[in-house]
C-alpha cells in the first residue's frame, strides 16, 4: 500500500493535507485519516463546484463478505480500549444535509442509521441490528419521521419501535381506499 508523500499539494495551518488527484496510487490497504486516541472526530470533504463529487467503489461481483461495500464499526468509549457495545447504541449512519447560508449551517434532511437493537442481545459473534431510515419534517413542527427494520425482521412506519410485523402509526392506504373507508366485502 502506498500514499505517496510527494503528492502532498500543501500543509495548511490547521493541519490539512491537500492530496492532488494524482497522489494515491496502488491503495490496496487501509488508509487511517486521524488518531485513534483523538477526543474529536476527523472528516474527509471532497469538494467540487461542478456538482460532480462521489466516492466511488468499484469491485467484482459476488458474495457478502467478498464485495466492496461501506463499513462501520463501532467502538464503545474509545478507538484505543474499546468497551462492550451495549443494546441500542448507534452504531454508524448515512446523513444528508442541506447548507443554509443564511444561518451558515448544514440543516439535517434525513439519515439512515444502524444501531444495536434495544430490544435484542449481543454476544462475541453476532448483534441483533436494527436500521432506522429518519426524515426531519418541518409540517410535522421538526419531528422526526421513522421507518425501521429491527432483528426480529418487523418493520415500524412512523415510529420507533415496532410491536408487530407491520407497526403502522398513521393512516394505511390500500387500493385506493383507507382502512376507514374500505366497502364492505373489499379486501384492500
């Protein structure tokens, strides 16, 4: 694996390396940005006024634990003496964000997170996981809007938790109708 040193653009003040696209070659380990005993976390920007900014992963197909993909690995209190993750505890997530210049701020739009299932176990070789695909809503006065797969494979709309295979809080639409307003003798 090599990170060539002579690709390095410039050092900023507050310790920022610039990398030219040119600078990274034959990458085939890991490349660790920050350090594990640091208190704050590090973030990797890529910056592009055309609109065209990605990371892309490209591999051959396959299965699960052969192919590319995005991981994350969480690690209780510390990077260095990590201790048990517990039920419930954020594991990792995808955010996206809006910038509002008028409050020079990222505004949340949603998020997609993985977490230990609160209502599951852990041991040293699995952990019951649970996604949460969330929403900010401003018609719902900044509320969150859930949408969940626990580890029991039970999914909740609009809420947190599901009680059942489907845990709807809300309206259900089918066929046109609403559960309210389903004919006699339809089944929607």
């Amino acid at each position: 694996s090599t990170l060539l040193v002579d690709g390095v653009s410039n050092i900023l003040s507050n310790g920022i390396i610039r990398l030219s696209a040119d600078s990274i070659t034959s990458l085939t380990g890991q490349l660790i940005i920050g350090d594990p005993a640091a208190l704050t976390g590090t973030e990797l920007t890529f910056n592009q006024t055309d609109s065209n900014s990605s990371l892309n992963i490209k591999n051959v197909t396959g299965a699960l634990n052969a192919v590319s993909k995005v991981s994350f690995t969480g690690y209780k209190t510390s990077l260095t003496s990590p201790g048990i993750p517990t039920a419930g505890e954020l594991v990792g997530a995808l955010s996206f964000n809006a910038y509002n210049p008028a409050i020079s701020k990222k505004v949340p739009l949603g998020i997609i997170s993985a977490k230990i299932d609160p209502l599951g176990s852990y041991n040293a070789s699995f952990a019951d996981g649970k996604l949460e695909f969330i929403t900010g809503s401003i018609a719902g006065g900044g509320t969150l809007r859930y949408f969940t797969f626990d580890s029991l494979g039970q999914m909740a709309v609009n809420q947190q938790t599901a009680l059942a295979t489907l845990d709807v809080a809300g309206t259900i639409r089918t066929s046109g109708y609403t559960v309210a307003t389903l004919p006699e003798g339809v089944i929607g």
